[in-house]
C-alpha cells in the first residue's frame, strides 16, 4: 500500500517537488560557492586566508547540528512551516553576509545560514516522500538528484564568476530573489499531509540534552577536522580537545538517544538494513563529490593559474553529463536490482578517481574536464538508486527522522571530504617533496645533466646561468604539487572502492517506475 493513500494533495506534486527542490538547491549552492572567493572575502575584511575559511567552517557546523534534529522540528512546527520559516531565515540571512561590513559580521550571519538552511534538504526529501507513493519516488529523486549533485558543482562556477565580474558580496545577494521566489511558493502549493498533522498535535516536548549531543558530536568534529592542518593536527591541544569532545558527545549521545523515550532523531531507524547501509553509501560519495569538487578547481587555480571564474567552468560539463545520464540510471533501475546499480556506481567512481590521477604539469583544459566529466557519470549512478533503496522499507512515520539523518549524513561527510582532501594535498606534497629533494645533489648525474640543459637554456634567452638553481626549485615544486594531487585521487578510489561490498548486502529491490518497490 502506498503511504499517501487515502490523502490527495490539491497542488501538482510535481510543482510542488521543483519549488521545494529549489530551496534545497539554493542551500548546497551555498556549501561550495564560498570556496573560491575566500581570497577575495580575506582581502576585503582585512583577514588573513586562515581566518577566511572560518566563513566555511562556521556554516558546516551550524548546518551538521540542524540536519539532524530537522525532523522533530518538523513535527513539533508543521513541515511546511518549518519550511517557510527556515527559507525565509535563511533568504534574510544570505542578504546579510552580502552586506556584511566586517569578519564578525559575516561570520554571525554565515553560522545563521547554515542553522537556517539545514532544514531545507531533509524537509524538502520528507515533503517529496509525503506527496509520492513508493512507485513514484525514483522518478521524484532523479529531479532532486540533479539539484542536489549539480549545486556543489555550480557553486564554484557561479562564485568565481560574481567574484571576478561582480564582487563576493554577490555570492550571498543571488540568493535573495530566488529564496523569495520559493517562499511564496512554498507558500502557495505546499500542504502537511495528515500524518503530519497528527504527529505535530502529538508530538513530545523538545529533547534539549538530545540536541546538545548532537551539537557536541558534530560539532566538534567538523571543527576538529577542518581546522586541523592550520592547527598541526593532534599536535594542537585545540585539536586534541574538539576531538575528544567529540568522542564524548557521540558515545554518551547515541546511548542517551537510545535509551530515552521521545529522542530528538531516532536512531532506530537504523534497524532498518537498507537504510542504514543507504547512509553510509551516502555519506561515502558525499565525501567523494565535495572532495573531488574541490581538488579539480584548486588545482586548476593553484597549479595552472586559472581564474576563479575558468577554475569554476571546468566543473561545469561534468553537470550537463549528469542531466543527460539521470534518466538513463531511471531507466536501469526498471532493469537491474537497484543495489547492483549502486556497486557498480561505486566501481566506476573509483575507476574515474584512478583515470583522474593523470594529472601533468600544463594539463589542457580538456583533459580536466574529461577527468570531472567521468567522476560525474559515476555519481549518476549513486544519488537516485541509493536515495530510491535507502526509503524504500521505511516506515511513514520514520521519514522525518530517516530524511534528517539521510541528509547529515551526506552533508557531514562532505564537509568532512573537502577538509581532508584538502589537508592530503598539503602533507603529501610534504612527503614527496622529502623523496624527490634527495635526487638533487652533485653527485646524481641526471641532476647535473639537467642542470647544465636549464643553465644553457637561460644563457640561450640572455639570462643569467645562476638561476638555473631557482627554475629547478620551481619545477620541483611543481612536480610535487602534481603527485600529490594523484596521490588524492588514489585515496579517493579506494573510498569510493568501499562503497561496493555494502551495497551488495541491500535487499534484491527492483525500483521500478511505473511499478512500486518489490
């Protein structure tokens, strides 16, 4: 039986899934589009670029924590008004950071962004799971596949691009119309289903010690691991102690949220194996998704001196495969059980993070785009069937919390995904650095050969042979940053290599979309 039966919505449920995937949209934009204007953020507010991050960190934490307990706001207000409360708040918030005048300011606002804005994502997937029946989720999340997995890649672009035309005031400011725009039709054709409304008449009072776990566990991790190569790791007792903190809050959390009776997110959900294995696939290509969107652009800009606006443009052909291949993926899925699709999804992103390790110096802008394209075909075979298979044997009155974890889940790891990822460049160019630096010494003959070609190759265009020492120093810098950026994309193959056995644990459901789960 479906879960919607018996209750029909007045408004077309396909109007109402693209106005609030819209708002879903416009909230994983802002994840990533901050990421290639933090120079210009840093310069502007007279920070330093270490200080600038903090513009990310605080919106990630913030974020985390509201993800998780989403749904039991969800009940406790009505999921459509949480909706428009956390849309407008968070449309205010965005035209905040555009005005802010100094680095106090726009962090207050950005943490006010990612409170606001986490309860966009998993209220927007509860909405969609109310208003379709199981026979036409996948058809539903193949549409919010393409707003969710797109944005983290648009992000980048459109940053770079308002950055680099415009100022980064305007990374904030664009989100203005279209958050008014989504609000007033969130305001027009959403409805709560009448489950919901019985749930808001009988739901608890509010878990405080439930969300302050939840608070310490998250938070304290996405801290710990984003600031962890500023602050030299668990060299830092700051590090040390996020950690620890952390550790604390999720063991004392998850036995607190297990043992009490009306918990604020309801871990119990987990007992259901397709979920609970939904969400760690999730999390794996959430991690994956964030950190590849990074490591391309910064590469690009680092390595190849791109603009932010071409650093962002790279990632852009990877989305049009992505909208070209979700049908295709709803297709199969009529075809081949679903968890087959997801292991094979799994094996083709750790193919494409290999074929992405032919990284060169000078690389042309085509083979970049290539090694994007091919990571963003793989993810067209994740995001639909995991989220399709992850819902399926849910019952209703778990969605809310299913979706609040669901979204976390890939949220969490993906902010996580774009700190390590980050910080592995560093320390891997640190460790290739110390093997390569060995060979160049008087006594290594390919080292001398190619110092007397640099040495005559300078005299040869007027300059000065002494320099040959600082033009190898920089091809060696180079060489470095290239092999370490190859070593990341090895790590990131063999995590995406992980996604395949517990894919292969999920039940045999085969999604079909004119048919329901089975």
């Amino acid at each position: 039986m479906s879960d919607t039966q018996g209750w029909k919505p007045r408004s077309n449920p396909w109007l109402v899934a693209v106005v609030v995937t819209l708002g879903a949209f416009m909230e994983v934009l802002d994840t990533t589009i901050v990421n290639v204007s933090l120079p210009h953020i840093a310069g502007s507010l007279s920070v330093s670029s270490d200080d600038s991050t903090w513009t990310l960190t605080t919106y990630l934490v913030a974020n985390g924590v509201v993800l998780t307990i989403s749904g039991a706001l969800s009940r406790r207000i009505g999921r459509k008004r949480y909706f428009l409360i956390c849309i407008g708040a968070f449309t205010a918030a965005s035209f905040a950071c555009g005005i802010s005048t100094n680095f106090e300011e726009i962090l207050l606002f950005r943490a006010l962004q990612g409170f606001f804005g986490g309860g966009l994502q998993p209220t927007q997937q509860s909405i969609i799971l109310d208003y379709f029946p199981p026979e036409k989720r996948q058809q539903a999340f193949s549409l919010t596949a393409i707003a969710i997995i797109i944005a983290p890649v648009l992000g980048p672009v459109i940053g770079g691009y308002l950055t680099d035309q415009y100022s980064w005031h305007w990374i904030f400011l664009i989100n203005v119309p279209v958050g008014i725009a989504t609000f007033f039709g969130v305001l027009a054709l959403v409805e709560d289903s009448p489950a919901m409304k019985q749930q808001q008449k009988t739901a608890p009072r509010f878990d405080y010690w439930g969300t302050f776990f939840i608070a310490l566990a998250l938070g304290c991790m996405e801290i710990g691991v984003d600031r962890g190569e500023d602050y030299d790791w668990l060299g830092s007792t700051f590090i040390r102690v996020m950690f620890i903190l952390s550790a604390c809050g999720f063991v004392f959390g998850i036995a607190y949220l297990l043992y009490v009776r009306n918990p604020i997110v309801n871990l119990r959900v987990f007992k259901d194996r397709n979920f609970a294995l939904g969400t760690f696939e999730m999390g794996m290509m959430g991690f994956v998704l964030y950190a590849s969107a990074v490591l391309i652009p910064q590469f690009a800009q680092q390595q190849l001196n791109y603009t932010a606006t071409w650093a962002g443009l790279v990632l852009a052909p990877g989305a049009v495969v992505l909208v070209l291949l979700i049908p295709v993926v709803g297709k199969l899925l009529d075809l081949v059980q679903t968890k087959y699709v997801i292991a094979m999804g799994g094996l083709s992103l750790s193919l494409a993070a290999v074929y992405s390790m032919n990284l060169v110096p000078q690389l042309d802008f085509y083979h970049l785009v290539l090694f994007r394209a091919s990571q963003t075909a793989a993810l067209a075979l994740l995001f639909v069937p995991i989220s399709t298979i992850a819902y399926a044997t849910v019952p209703q009155h778990l969605n809310g919390d299913a979706s609040a974890l669901f979204s976390m889940s890939r949220n969490f790891f993906g902010g996580i995904g774009i700190s390590v990822s980050t910080a592995l460049v560093t320390q891997h160019e640190q460790i290739r650095q110390s093997y390569l630096v060995e060979h160049l010494t008087p006594v290594n003959q390919p080292y001398n050969v190619l110092l007397q070609q640099v040495q005559q190759g300078l005299i040869g265009i007027g300059q000065a042979a002494g320099q040959a020492q600082a033009e190898i120093s920089q091809m060696l810098a180079t060489q470095v940053a290239v092999l370490a950026y190859n070593d990341v994309f090895l790590i990131t193959a063999g995590l995406a290599l992980l996604m395949v056995p517990p894919a292969l644990f999920m039940s045999g459901i085969k999604t079909k979309s004119s048919g329901g789960a089975h």
